[in-house]
C-alpha cells in the first residue's frame, strides 16, 4: 500500500504543502510529487499514536472500548467516527456526544489531549415517538431502525401496529423541524411529536370486505 503526505515541493511548491507519494520510509526517506512528478528527499513526520478510552451507548446500555489515533486528530462533539477496537475484534460507526479532555468537558479536542470518548451507536438507533391519539391522551412509543433512516414531516409512518402522521421533529441539537417536507435521518433525532391516524391500528396485508 502506498502511503500519500502532504509536503513542499522544492520544483513546484515551494512554500506550499502538496500532495506526494512515499517512495522510501525512515532516514534518506524519498518522496514523489503528485502535481510534478519531481522525485526528491523529505523529511517525514511520524505521528504518534494516541489510545483512547471509548464509552459507547445504546439506550439504557454502555460499553468500553479502547481505540488508537493519530495523536494529531482533532475530533469534535457531533462528528460520527468508527470504533476499531483489535482487542474486541469490533468495528461499527458512532456519533460523538462527549470528549473528556483533561478533565474538562470540551467540544473540540486533539486525540492526544482526549481522556475519554463518549457516543452513541448510529448503525442501528431507537427514535421515540410522542404519539398523540385525542386532545390530551399522549403515548410513547419507540422504533428500531438504522442510523441513515429518513423520517419526513408530514409523512406517514408505521410504527409497530400503528399509523402515525408525523408533525415535527425534535434534533438532537434542541432544534425542531416543522416544515410539511423536512427531512431528518434517524441518528439526528431527538424525539418525532406525531398523531394517530383513525383508530391507530395497521395489518398489513390485510383488506376489508364489504360485508
């Protein structure tokens, strides 16, 4: 596998980071550039390896991890990341809720100063409903679909045996989605305020006769 770095070309960068191809690693390292072609030495920055404690959850469930980055790595609350833990033979994707970096509860933090990583699973989310069947009669119901699921305000949706027309959208950044279109995937959301449509029961495949 071929490993790319950014670094100046003496040809035709000089005083820019561009693009190169490690040709030879470790002292008398050698470079080529990928804008000239220009083969000439550099000297290679190895970066150090940061491991970090991973606190994953999914509902009222956690687990630890441990993760190795590049200590240069800025991460930041809110970016999704993948978990590679070799020790657990685990990999999936999660969105960043929390960074512990040095005792303070932070935004944004390079790896190297990060304590602990929270987040959450977004492979697979479970998205409550407000489901609201009367004037005051309000009831919770949840569903279990994947990160990348699409709910649409104004749109109808199955959850379990009832249909419900959806409202509005609380994200997970306090703010509402209303608008008759909007659309949110499922790992954003906070809570879906909807309404029951008729009686509230759904069988699929089945249809009623005339009798």
């Amino acid at each position: 596998m071929i490993r790319e770095i950014e670094v100046e070309c003496p040809s035709c960068s000089p005083k820019e980071e561009v693009g190169h191809q490690v040709l030879k690693e470790g002292q008398g390292a050698l470079v080529r550039c990928l804008e000239c072609g220009q083969v000439h030495p550099a000297k290679i920055k190895i970066p150090k390896a940061s491991v970090l404690k991973v606190i994953v959850s999914k509902m009222d469930i956690s687990r630890t991890y441990k993760i190795k980055l590049d200590s240069e790595i800025v991460l930041q609350v809110d970016d999704e990341m993948v978990v590679d833990d070799e020790e657990a033979e685990m990999i999936f994707p999660i969105m960043i809720t929390a960074l512990d970096a040095r005792g303070k509860w932070v935004k944004v933090a390079k790896a190297e100063d990060i304590k602990t990583i929270w987040g959450r699973y977004i492979d697979e989310v479970t998205v409550k409903f407000s489901a609201q069947s009367g004037t005051e009669q309000t009831e919770v119901i949840e569903k279990c679909v994947p990160g990348d699921y699409k709910f649409v305000v104004g749109a109808e949706e199955i959850v379990g045996n009832t249909r419900l027309f959806i409202n509005k959208i609380k994200v997970r950044d306090g703010e509402f989605r209303s608008r008759k279109g909007d659309i949110v995937l499922a790992k954003y959301v906070k809570r879906i305020f909807a309404r029951k449509k008729g009686n509230g029961s759904y069988q699929r495949g089945i249809q009623r006769g005339p009798w």
